[in-house]
C-alpha cells in the first residue's frame, strides 16, 4: 500500500495559510477602544524612527562615499532592506 504524501511547498502553504487565519483571528479581538487609545505612541514612534533611519544612512552616506552621495544612499538603504527582509525569513 503507498500513500501520497504533500511535498514540503503543499506544506508550506497550509502554514501558511492557517497562519494567516491565526493572525486575522488576532486582529479580529482587538477592541476599537485599544487601538484608538494607542494610535497616537504607535504613529509618533514609528514616524520618528523613520526619521531618524533617513538620518543616520545619510550620514552613514557621507561618511562612506566621498562621491554619488544621493546614488550611494539609495544603495545603503537597500542593504539595510534586503538584510531586514532576509533576516524575518
């Protein structure tokens, strides 16, 4: 008797999926009270560390390249964004 077992990308859907289903069933319990109360910090914060993350490449930037400065800030920026989205999967 063989059985036909789902290949690691079937599986890898159906986390997925069911993990999509958890996270929305999260949102879902968030009271409206909770997430108007916390706006506010969560958008300040967030709006300065954006801030601050230009900040610091354009003088990372600088320091680096003597040189193309606004072509090597874009360069720097997505290093930065390529290691962050490699380092969460």
């Amino acid at each position: 008797m063989t059985h036909e077992y789902p290949n690691n990308y079937m599986l890898q859907r159906i986390a997925g999926g069911s993990f999509d289903f958890m996270i929305a069933a999260a949102i879902t319990c968030w009271l409206y009270e909770n997430i108007t109360y916390y706006m506010i910090p969560t958008l300040l914060i967030t709006t300065i560390g954006g801030i601050v993350t230009i900040f610091f490449i354009l003088w990372m930037t600088r320091r680096i390249f003597k040189e193309d400065i606004f072509e090597n800030t874009l360069f720097l920026r997505n290093i930065y964004r390529y290691h962050f989205y490699h380092e969460l999967y």
